[in-house]
C-alpha cells in the first residue's frame, strides 16, 4: 500500500526510513523519496519566514504625515548652512535638505517648520520628538550613533576643524596660539577636538567657551580671544558677516575629521531609510545629470533603467519606502540635485563660496557616491 505523508507527520519516522536505506543522503526540498517501494515520502519545504516590521517601524512616517508637515531641527546662526534672515525666512544648504525630505513626502517643500537648535540641545530635540529630523552641521561619530541614541544618514558635506585669527596677529600656524585664548563653541566636538589637538602639539591655551555660534565670534570680533575655531566651512560662513572679512585669516591647518550630515533616532527603520534615500537621489540626479530644469524632460524620454527608476517611471521604489513612486522626481523638480543646492548656497557666486574638494562625485576625485537605485 502506498502512502504520501507529510513532514510534519514523518520527522521521526523519515529519519528511520532514511537509516534502513543504507544511509541514502537526505532529500532535497519537492523530492520524492520511496522506501522499499512501499512507503512514499514528499518532502516538504518550510515556507519563508514571514519578516516582521520592527517595533517604531513607520511611526514617524505617519506622524509627519498626519500632523502635515515635517519639523526640521536646523543652525539660524551659519549663513550658507542654517541661517534665518530679518524676515524671518530660512535659507542654507542644510535648510534645503529639509526641503528635499518634504518634497519626497509631501510633493511640497513648503510643509517643513524649521526649528533653530543650538548645539547643546539639538539631541535633546531629536530624541524628545522636538523634531522629526536634525540638519544642522552636526558632526558623525561614534558616542553620538551609539549613546544619544542617533543614527546618521549618509554624510552630506566632508569638513575639518579649522582656526581663524586676525590677519595682522602675524599667527601662522597652532603653535603661534602658545598661552593665547581661543573662543569655542560648547557641546560640540569642536571644543573636544581643540583640547586633544592642542594637548597632542604641546601648546598651552586657553579656552574662551560660549552657548551659540553668535556669542562665540561675537568674543572673537570684541577682541576676547585671539582666535576662534570651529569647522573650516563655519570659518567661511561666519567671515562673511564680520565688520571686515578681509581682516581675519583662516589658517592652513586642518585639526580633524567632519562628516557632516542629518540624524535621525534610532527606532524607525523606515524613516531612517527615507532620509538617507533623499540624499541618494540628490547625489543621483547630479551624476545622471538630471536638473530641476531638466527633469521633466528627461522624465518622459529616458531610456536607462535605473533613470527611468530613480524618476518612477519604472518599478516601486517608492512604495518599498513608503512613498509615492515619483517621490525622487518631486525632490529634483521641486529642490533640485546635489549640485544646485551646493552651488546656491555655497557656490561661487556666493559670499560663502566653499570650493567644493571632498564634496564632488566620484568620478570628478570626490567621495559622493551613491548605491544603485534598483
């Protein structure tokens, strides 16, 4: 007689029946396995496990999506970066990459509050829900990833620490600054990687420390301290809106690393995803050359695959993200790529003009490098 069991029925009994056919290797999943012609086993394969969405997964999307706009966490004091103007409009190449994230959302890039933040809250905000996202010339590393409970997206603009001084101090180099005082802002690595620098060259200094960018190179420019130091980007963006630029020099030393980039909280997956996607499509829609001027053209006669993706003419991208599938196309139409953001607010036909070094593609020697949109 002959039988067809299941595996659930058989676990035991298969292992037995494998052991009286002389130790025959085990079935593959779907292969018909017969025992001395009387018994017939069908091995089943185990169905795939089903993946279970993380406990927070999705609850920012909502929560943006229902309370209709998103709170960026954002500098008011950095023109170029985070800066709020007398009327009260903000602008800065931060400032713009909120307005990326709406317009994935949304298809808007109005439905973002800016929330200025200072350095030593601005992890408060984020992980209180203050704000939904933090963009402000915030420095990756690992206490900061780990212990404030954040993670960083993709860096979006590569920095170093640098110092300023008065032109005619005649101070060329860090060891010029032996027993000077030198202003810093509080709650950044800025502070923390002045004091191992300092330390590791032997120089003694004093450090002049204050809540806010304003407060820091307002000491400097009262004459308070001989030199002020922060990343080499605010050096250039904080020159501009001294009495004289001309005045004051940046010198030619770089005291660290900044990766600079938004944070998000640890959680949500799917957030963290949307957010680090938006800079993706920024990086893309530069290398494929697509611009806001462009991207309606290109749109309707685009032949590459992973064009034609990356714009939702083709495929779900989109939805994977929880989005709408042309959330990349809004963020080039209605913001712009990489390069049109960097380039309006700190191009070279800006007082903040940063040439761009590190920050370009790769393949023009730069470290911008986005995954495969497939």
């Amino acid at each position: 007689m002959r039988k067809t069991l299941s595996i659930l029925s058989v676990l035991v009994l298969f292992s037995l029946l494998l052991a009286a056919c002389g130790g025959a290797q085990p079935a593959a999943p779907g292969e018909t396995v017969t025992v001395k012609e009387t018994v017939v086993v069908t091995v089943i394969a185990p169905a795939a496990p089903a993946v279970v969405a993380p406990a927070g997964y999705g609850v920012t999307l909502e929560t943006v999506k229902t309370r209709g706009n998103l709170i960026c966490g954002v500098n008011a004091q950095v023109p170029g970066f985070g800066y709020v103007a007398a009327d009260g409009s903000f602008s800065g190449f931060d400032v713009d990459y909120c307005r990326a994230l709406a317009a994935a959302i949304f298809g808007d890039p109005s439905k973002v509050e800016f929330r200025p933040v200072t350095a030593a809250e601005r992890f408060t905000a984020l992980q209180s829900g203050e704000i939904d996202i933090l963009s402000r010339n915030t420095t990756w590393s690992l206490v900061r990833d780990t212990e404030l409970g954040t993670n960083f997206v993709h860096t979006t603009f590569y920095d170093g620490q640098g110092m300023m001084v008065p032109t005619d101090s005649g101070i060329t180099d860090l060891a010029g600054l032996e027993g000077g005082t030198v202003c810093v802002q509080t709650g950044t690595t800025t502070e923390l990687n002045l004091a191992d620098v300092m330390a590791a060259n032997g120089i003694s200094y004093t450090p002049a420390v204050f809540e806010d960018a304003d407060k820091t190179f307002a000491a400097y420019a009262e004459g308070r301290c001989d030199a002020v130091t922060t990343d080499k980007s605010g050096l250039v963006s904080r020159r501009t809106v001294l009495a004289d630029p001309a005045a004051h020099v940046i010198l030619d030393v770089t005291m660290s690393k900044e990766p600079l980039g938004p944070a998000v909280r640890h959680g949500d997956d799917q957030w963290f995803d949307i957010a680090q996607w938006t800079v993706f499509a920024m990086f893309s829609g530069e290398e494929f050359g697509i611009t806001s001027a462009n991207v309606d053209d290109i749109k309707s006669s685009a032949t590459a695959p992973e064009v034609k993706r990356l714009l939702g003419v083709e495929g779900d991208l989109g939805l994977k993200l929880g989005l709408t599938n042309d959330w990349a196309y809004n963020i080039l139409k209605l913001v712009g790529n990489y390069a049109e953001v960097y380039n309006r607010n700190l191009g070279p036909d800006t007082p903040t003009y940063i040439p761009r070094g590190y920050n370009s593609l790769y393949v023009d020697g730069g470290l911008l490098y986005a995954p495969p949109f497939r």
